[in-house]
C-alpha cells in the first residue's frame, strides 16, 4: 500500500484506504451521484501527500506525516458532518472504523510482528544459480507471510551472498519485482489489495486458484530474464573483490514465528468458515467470528514478541516505527475514501463516469484489459490498495458475482494491482525499505527514475504477455 520517512512499510497504507465497505457509505445514506469533485478531493491529496512528499521533503514527512494525514481526514469527515448529519456522518465513520479500519491493521500488526522474528543467518555466494534460487524462495515466501514480511526476511541474505560482487544492484532490483510484489498474489496474506478484497467476501483460497497461472508464469519470466542477466554480469566481474562475509552456515532461526504464521492463517480461515452469529457495537454489526479473529492477532503477535529474542529482532533491524506510520496513514486513507466509494457505486450517474466508460464495452460487458492496465498503472504511483477497491467498485462490488460470472475481471484487478506495485518505488510498502537497506549496505542503486526504466524494460513486456494470455 507509498514509502513513507525512512521505512517503506508505509506504503501499505495507502492499501487500507480501499478497505471502506461500500455499503458503508449507502448504509450513510450518501448518494454518490449528488456529489461533485470536491468530494474526491481529499482522497487524492492524501494519496499524492504519501507519494511525494517521502521523495520531495523526507525529512517533515517523517515528523509530521501523522498530522497531514489527519488534515486531509478532517477535510473529508467535517463535511460529512456538515453536509449529511450528525447520525449520517457517524454510522459511516464508525462502521469504516469498526469494519474495515481495525481488521485491516491488528492483521498487518500480527504479520510485521512475527514475520520480524524470523531470522535467516550465514552466507551464500551469489553465483546467478543461487541469486534464481534466492529470489524464488522469497517470492514463494511472500504469499505466506506478505511482501513486506518476506522482504524483511530474505533482504538481508541476498545482500550477503552478493557483497563481494561490482555489479549487484540489478539483484536487488529484481528482489524489489519478485519478493516485494510479484510473490504475494497468491493468498490476502500477501498483499494488503486481496485481504481487503477477502474482509468484501472473496474466498481465501479463490485468489490461489485464479491466479496461480498469472502468477507462475510472470513470476517464471521475469526469473529467466534475470537469470539472463545476471550471468551475463557475473561473467563480467573482473576481478571479484574478497567476500568481506565470513562463511558461516546458512540456517533459520525463529522457528515459533513459524507456527505462529499458522496461527494467523488458521484465524482467518476460521472467521471465514463459522458463523457464530453476531454482536452490536455503536450501532455497527459485527460477525463474532470476525471479533474472535481480530483477537487472535493480538494474541499471536504479544506471544511472537514473548518468544523471540529480542537479539533476534535486532539481527533484523526491527522496529515499531513502520507500523505505527502505517496506522496513522490508514485513518486519513479510510476516511477519505468514504465519499469515493459512494460515487463509485453511483456508476454512470456519477462524477466518475468516464472512468465506469473506461472499463466497460458498449453492451455495458466488462473489459477485463482495461480492468488490468488501469489498475495497474494507477496501483503503480499511488497505492496498490485504494486502486484496488476503486476498480472493485468499478465491476460491481459484489463478491459472489465477481468470484463466478464475473473470475476473469476480479483476477485482472487484482493481479494488475499486485504485479504492478513492482513499477515504481512508490508502488507497494516494501519497494522503498528494500531500497534503502540496499543503499545503507553499499549498493548502488538506481534512483527513481532509473528503477522505472529497469520495470519499463523488464517488466512491460512480462505484462503485456500475461494480460494478452489471460485477461483478454
């Protein structure tokens, strides 16, 4: 979901932002196709406040970003309050809050947790088998225990296998594609865009089974591109410089977190698969089921910090910092989204209009295409998450439809908004960590601009590929 400060988990933010309930907003009573532009407004301030202000003023985002966030969620919230009603105004705000806000993040809190506890020690020698291998296994890894999870787990080992090596950067990079975004379409535990279509009622497992073909053969193609090419620079290191790593045996410490990790697949599948009827909180239904799952993942992460080390974490470069910015942001992004997703839901009768003409032919059948380029290249300079629910809402919104009659639009949304995150650093939460542990390690990456040009070049082709073999 953009990088935010120095810790790039922020993006993941932005994701949240879509997690509104479009039924939140006519449950309101706010009809989408009585409100204008300015409505829109402070979802795309926010939005465009998380891309740029990391990369043009860094150092007051990282102080400040929490105020500017709640800046833009008052610019929406007081008109609400305003303009619809007290009553109005509070049954959207508390059913953002209590159904979407707070799932969303105690599950992003449970996975950052335990996925911090999982350390990968030694050395290995980045020889263009092992790197292939390196980046498979984090990519496979990412559906398991999200991107940002995954890159936190395999950054460090790959930087190591490489540190001795001129050219390297390219390494990275394709970690970025590959753990960081590509990997994590399998399951709603791998990116925030699928647990929010999940927390709408897509099936846990329908995302495995629609797009383990999309997957595998993205995910396939770029490998053999970078296999490609990190021969070809392997073979030009002339001479290899000492590997300032002393050998040590690669092993995995942290073993509990794995369990843990079950834990939380476990809970969710749980909330998913018994009903247990539901309770009454300000007015708000909530399933208890989902209250028992949100529980869990407060309870799996306090027993992974229990568990683990603190040594261990520290191995990691842990800290609090990434998701405590996320929380802030996700209030703003939530908030904000709340008139977007009433206008949406409008159709042809809103402002948004010629965005619903977009994606739909002239006998009002959706073009799955446009479903996947669009929501891709938006996912890929504002964020994954927002992107993902507003072309959710842009096919119906309704999760038995597009799970069925619907499967080709819901896969091309949401393998547009995963596999794109990867264009820009700004795309998905891990790109800019990622980046900046790279940097701090020596490495000399590309900056912005000449990371799109890497994904411009590696990525588009891959794309086109995919989309032309599946989302016809």
């Amino acid at each position: 979901m953009k990088r935010t400060g120095s810790t790039a988990l922020p993006k993941l933010l932005g994701i949240a932002a879509c997690t509104l309930c479009p039924e939140a907003a006519f449950a309101a009573g706010l009809n989408g196709a009585e409100l204008g532009v300015a409505w829109v407004l402070p979802f795309v301030g926010i939005l465009l406040s998380i891309a740029l202000f990391p990369l043009l003023a860094p150092h007051v985002w990282e102080h400040h970003h929490g105020k500017v966030a709640a800046l833009w969620g008052l610019l929406a919230a007081l008109p609400l309050f305003v303009f619809t009603g007290w009553e109005t105004a509070f049954s959207a705000l508390a059913h953002t809050l209590l159904a979407d806000y707070i799932p969303f993040i105690l599950l992003l809190f449970a996975l950052f947790t335990v996925a911090g506890g999982i350390v990968v020690r030694g050395n290995l020698h980045g020889s263009p088998g092992m790197n292939t291998a390196l980046l498979g296994i984090g990519a496979a890894l990412a559906s398991l225990i999200g991107t940002t999870g995954a890159a936190m787990v395999m950054i460090r080992p790959v930087l190591r296998a490489n540190d001795e090596r001129h050219y390297n950067a390219h390494v990275v990079v394709f970690f970025i594609f590959l753990v960081a975004n590509i990997g994590g379409s399998l399951t709603p535990l791998g990116d925030p865009p699928l647990f929010l279509g999940f927390l709408r009622g897509v099936s846990f497992f329908w995302t495995t089974a629609h797009l383990i073909l999309p997957t595998l053969l993205t995910a396939g193609l770029v490998l053999a591109v970078f296999f490609v090419l990190d021969t070809y620079f392997y073979h030009k290191e002339k001479p290899v410089r000492p590997d300032p790593t002393p050998d040590n045996p690669v092993r995995v410490v942290g073993g509990i977190n794995y369990t843990l990790i079950a834990c939380i697949i476990g809970a969710i599948l749980f909330s998913a698969s018994v009903d247990l009827g539901s309770l009454t909180l300000f007015g708000i239904r909530a399933a208890t089921a989902s209250l028992i799952r949100d529980t869990a993942f407060i309870v799996i992460a306090l027993a992974s910090i229990a568990l683990t080390p603190r040594e261990w974490r520290r191995e990691n470069g842990f800290n609090w910092h990434p998701i405590f910015e996320v929380a802030k942001l996700f209030a703003g992004i939530f908030v904000t989204i709340i008139p977007v997703i009433a206008i949406l839901q409008a159709g042809p009768s809103g402002i948004l209009a010629p965005l619903v003409a977009l994606v739909s032919g002239a006998d009002g059948a959706p073009v799955n295409l446009a479903y996947f380029w669009l929501t891709g290249g938006l996912s890929s300079f504002l964020d994954n998450a927002p992107t993902y629910v507003v072309f959710f809402e842009l096919a119906g919104g309704d999760a038995q439809h597009l799970m069925n009659a619907g499967a080709t639009t819901l896969a091309a949304i949401s393998a547009g908004a995963v596999f794109m995150g990867a264009s820009t650093y700004l795309g998905n939460a891990p790109n800019f960590m990622v980046y900046a542990l790279a940097r701090h390690d020596g490495v000399r990456m590309p900056g912005f601009f000449g990371y799109m040009a890497w994904a411009m070049a590696v990525l588009i082709p891959v794309f086109i590929i995919v989309s032309l073999v599946f989302f016809r």
